[in-house]
C-alpha cells in the first residue's frame, strides 16, 4: 500500500466546471495521489477515460493503486504535462473533453525529506518533481552565476533581498557548506534572520528555487498554450494555482484567448469549510474556460 496522503481541494467545484460524462475523454494533467481523477471518473460513471499524467513516478504509483477499479479506462503516463499534446498523440489522441490541471507540488512531496522540497525537515537539495532526470537544486546553485541566482529568486520568489541572499548562497557553497535543505535555509538566515513570523524567510527562496528547478511557470505556459489546440469544442479547461505568478498567466491567458471563454470572471475559491478542514485550500484559486465552437473561434 503507498503511503500518498493529499487532500484534493475544490473537487466538487473541479467536478461541476468539467461536468465529466459517461463516454467523455479527459486529461488530468497533475494526477497526485488520484483524489481528482477518482471523482472525474465516478462522476462520469462507465465509459469515462482519463490519460492521467504526474511527472512523479511515486505519484503515478499511488494513482495506479487508488485507480485500479476503473481498470483500463485510466491511461497513465509519466510525464510532465508540457509535453501533454505529444504524448496524446502518440497514444493515438487528438482532441479531449476536459482537461485539469492542480499545480505546484502535493503533500507528500514535501513531507518526504529525502525530496529536498521544505526545510521542515533536513534532506538533500533536490526540488525535482521527477527525481529521474535533470538538474537538481545544488546542481542550480552551482551552475548559475551570483547575479541570475539572484534573478531568480527575484523573480521568483518575489524576495526584496535576492542578490544578498545569492550572495549568502554562494558564499556557503564555495566553503562546502551548502548540501542540505537546513544548510539553504542557514545561508538565508544569515541574511534575513530566523523566523520571527508564521511564515518562515525562507520560504520564498524555497519556492523560487523549486520553481526554476522544475521550470514550472514553463511547463504552464506549454499547457495554456496546447489547450485550444486540444480541446473539443465545448470542452473545458480547470486550473488550480496556489500563488500569484501562476495564477496570473492562467488569468491572462483565459481573458486573451479568442478561442477560450472563462467560466467565470472571478476565481472560484474554497468555502470557508474546506479551508478549516484543510489549510492548504486558503491559496487555491481555480479558473475555468470553455473552448468556443471552432466555427465561432476568430
Ligand atoms: C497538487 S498535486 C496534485 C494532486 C491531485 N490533484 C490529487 O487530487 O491528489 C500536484 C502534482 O502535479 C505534479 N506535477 C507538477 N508539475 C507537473 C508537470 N509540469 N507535469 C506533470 N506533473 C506535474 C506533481 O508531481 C504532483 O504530484
């Protein structure tokens, strides 16, 4: 049994914006742990498909676990969801009904130390979604000069202090003392002071670096920019962001789009119940667009 406790937020309202349906094709780009696909796949009852796509092979494995019932109507594939077109097509899909998308990371991955995401406890500088490949957070210190290490948690994590914080950075890198997620938040701490606050100075440096080492606002991009394209006509897009610099391109995109329509001006927050229940509801924001008929689309 995988040990994969996340909570799903806004599932009813993911549910009622995708309206799933008994022969519909959908994508749910972030599958985690699998509460969203089960509720797309329930709600859409049989003859419902879901290709569900996590860059996290262990996410994938916990899907699989807590999918298994629906058998081969879920196709699961490792992948990070910017590539989301091509790996349909390879399996021989044009177009979907739905497509939803969760961003950022799930719980377990940030409990698990040994994945480098959170100072809350010590693990290796890692950050990478797919431990299989790429460049891992040390590795990025490493290779970026004082002033783009700077740029980037900037960028961003929106931090005031960036270039001392590179600064800091490097200076414990150069003496060897840069290998953990304690020794990242040290060499912050030498700049801003420890945590006085509810949120930790550390944080937004944390969240810069995961960023760039999964080049998340990227792999968004790559997504807004697929969906028209994959789409049915009448079919929705749902995104769920947790902070501002992924909110604000999917707003942008939806209001743009002459092919997208939103289904709302706003977005859809969590109920004051869901966020008692569950803390990490309070940051989710969800936009929903419809996909206008191709005839109408300019
Ligand atoms: C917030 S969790 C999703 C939780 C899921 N909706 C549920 O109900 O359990 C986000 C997941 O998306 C994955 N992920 C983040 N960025 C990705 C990307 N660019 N491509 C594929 N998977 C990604 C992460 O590995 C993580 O498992």
């Amino acid at each position: 049994m995988t040990d994969f406790a996340h909570r799903s937020v806004l599932l009813d309202e993911v549910l009622d914006a995708l309206e799933p349906r008994s022969g519909g094709v959908y994508v749910d780009a972030t599958v985690g742990g699998g509460g969203h696909a089960e509720g797309i796949l329930t709600r859409g009852g049989e003859g419902t498909r879901l290709f569900a796509f996590d860059r996290d092979e262990s996410a994938l494995a916990a899907a699989r676990e807590r999918l298994a019932s629906f058998g081969d109507q879920v196709t699961f594939v490792h992948s990070a969801f910017g590539d989301v077109e091509a790996e349909l097509r390879a399996r021989g899909v044009d177009a979907v009904d739905g497509v939803l998308a969760d961003l950022g990371v799930s719980s377990p991955q940030l409990d698990r130390a040994e994945r480098g995401f959170s100072f809350g406890q010590d693990g290796p500088l890692d950050m990478r979604m797919d431990p299989s490949k790429g460049e891992t957070a040390l590795e990025l210190v490493a290779r970026l000069e004082v002033d783009e290490l700077a740029n980037v948690i900037f960028e961003l994590g929106e931090e005031r202090r960036s270039r001392r914080i590179a600064r800091s950075i490097h200076e414990a890198y150069d003496a060897d003392e840069l290998s953990t997620t304690s020794d990242l938040r040290a060499a912050i701490h030498r700049v801003t002071g420890g945590k006085r606050a509810k949120r930790d100075p550390a944080t937004r440096t944390f969240q810069a670096l995961r960023m760039a080492v999964n080049d998340e606002l990227g792999q968004l991009e790559a997504l807004l920019e697929a969906l028209p394209r994959l789409l049915v006509d009448g079919g929705v897009a749902v995104l769920i962001s947790f902070h501002s610099l992924e909110d604000r391109p999917v707003k942008w995109y939806f209001r743009r789009s002459t092919q997208l329509v939103p289904l709302s001006k706003r977005p859809v927050i969590a109920s004051d119940d869901e966020q008692r229940e569950n803390p990490r509801s309070r940051s989710a924001k969800l936009r929903a667009a419809r996909r206008l008929p191709r005839s109408e689309a300019a």
